[in-house]
C-alpha cells in the first residue's frame, strides 16, 4: 500500500469532495504523478497546498483527472442504433423522452442527442451533468472551434450551428431543450423515471466495484422499459443482474 498516496486520496477528498478510491488506482494514480511532474510538486502534499492556495491550478488540475474527452456522435454506431431503435419506437409511442447525459463534459454528446429528436421531431427534456465547472460553462455557451466538430455532417452542421469568429455556435432551439448541471455521481442523489440515460466511455476509469454501485443506481433511475447507453469500451459484466437486458450494441433496455 502506497500510505502517502492514501493520505492524498483522504486530504483530497476532503478539499474537493471527490472520492479517489472509487477509481482505479494505478491509472489514476499515473495520470496525478504525471501531472506533478508536468508542474515541478515534489510531494502530494505540495499538491494539495497548491489546489488549496492557486483557483486556477485548482480548476486545472480537476478538469485534467475527469479526462473530459468528448466529441459529437462519437462512435456513430450507437447513435444510428437510437436513431433507427428508439426514437421510432417513442413517435408511435407519443412519448417526450426525458433524457439524462451523465458524464457530459463539453455538451457534445447531449446536443447530439438534442438533434436527433429535433429531426425525429420528438418533444424531449435533456439535464446533462458533469463533475467540472468548466467544461460545463463552454457547454452552457454552446460555442465550439472546428476541430471539436469532427464527425459532425455538413448538412447538420449548416442546419444547427452558426458561424461565430473562429468557430461555430449551436442554434438556441437546442439550447433551449437543456439543462446543464454540476453533479457527481460519487455523492450526489439521482433523479428518476428517465427514458434514456447515456453514460459513455465513464465507467472505464472507476473500480469494479463502483461499476457495479453506478450501474444498480442508473437502472433505478430508469422508468420501464428505459434505456441506458455505455461506451463501446465499456462491458457490463451481469446487466441482467439489474433488470437490464442488452438489445444492441451498446444498448440495454430496463425490462418490464
């Protein structure tokens, strides 16, 4: 045991409220030393004097371990399943899903899946939440240079997105179907009855363990008949275990 990496996890916790033991720790624990290095800290103790005492640092340094990775319709598969399974599925139903995008990052994802039902022409509720404050705030402002628009067709792009200095802004319709939220999913209580939650490419860096805790919560934070989305790195061991049956690739509903 590493007892000058426990104390961090333990003074850490208590400056930042995030639980480091609930991640996989020699991956974590790589990613902070790398860090350290990156910025001359000799100990995790200057670490923490650091966060404690330099704003900036502090916010730096919480949006480099959330790892905010994040493009629109990343891994297209998945998003042609929904397209061609589900929203189908709730036309016929008459259903407004109410849409949960955990793990948001820069909003990527949720404006994706606002663009979809904006073209299937459903009445949709998104909250998309993440741990970091900053990654929040340029979802919020829904502005994005070129480059993290890659994979974004130029047919969507001339219809949802305005041209603006040096990259380009998302139309206030879509905006206007999302809440962007601070949340932690290590502390912070779930909401209910969802038709849909995406939790893509999150579960990769937590333990086993927290996996499994995660995924009991998600599964109950669906209605029957939900559906809860994961990344294409991302194996659920037991779904079945929690009421959850896979229908396609990356795709497990909530059985009745």
């Amino acid at each position: 045991m590493d007892l000058a990496y426990t104390a961090f996890q333990r003074a850490f916790l208590k400056e930042t409220g995030l639980d480091l033991t609930s991640y996989k720790q020699r991956q974590m624990q790589r990613r902070i030393d790398q860090w350290m290095n990156r910025h001359g800290l000799n100990s995790y103790n200057d670490l923490i004097k650091l966060i404690q005492e330099d704003p900036e640092k502090r916010e730096e340094f919480l949006g480099y371990l959330t790892i905010n990775t994040s493009q629109f319709f990343r891994d297209k598969k998945v998003f042609d399943n929904i397209k061609d399974l589900i929203l189908p599925q709730w036309q016929r139903q008459n259903i407004a899903p109410r849409i949960w995008s955990a793990g948001t990052s820069i909003g990527a994802e949720a404006y994706s899946m606002a663009i979809l039902l904006q073209e299937a022409r459903l009445h949709y509720s998104i909250l998309a939440t993440d741990i970091d404050e900053e990654a929040l705030q340029q979802a919020r402002s829904g502005f994005y240079r070129e480059h993290q628009l890659q994979g974004v067709p130029p047919e969507v792009l001339k219809a949802y997105f305005t041209k603006e200095g040096d990259g380009y802004r998302v139309v206030e319709s879509l905006q206007r179907g999302i809440i962007f939220r601070r949340h932690n999913l290590l502390e912070d209580p779930f909401g209910r009855a969802f038709d849909m939650i995406l939790c893509r490419n999150v579960f990769i860096y937590f333990t086993w363990e927290t996996q499994e805790r995660l995924l009991q919560d998600f599964a109950r934070a669906l209605r029957r008949e939900g559906y809860f989305i994961s990344g294409s790195a991302e194996q659920m061991t037991d779904p079945g275990k929690h009421g959850l049956k896979r229908v396609a690739h990356c795709i497990y509903q909530l059985e009745k």
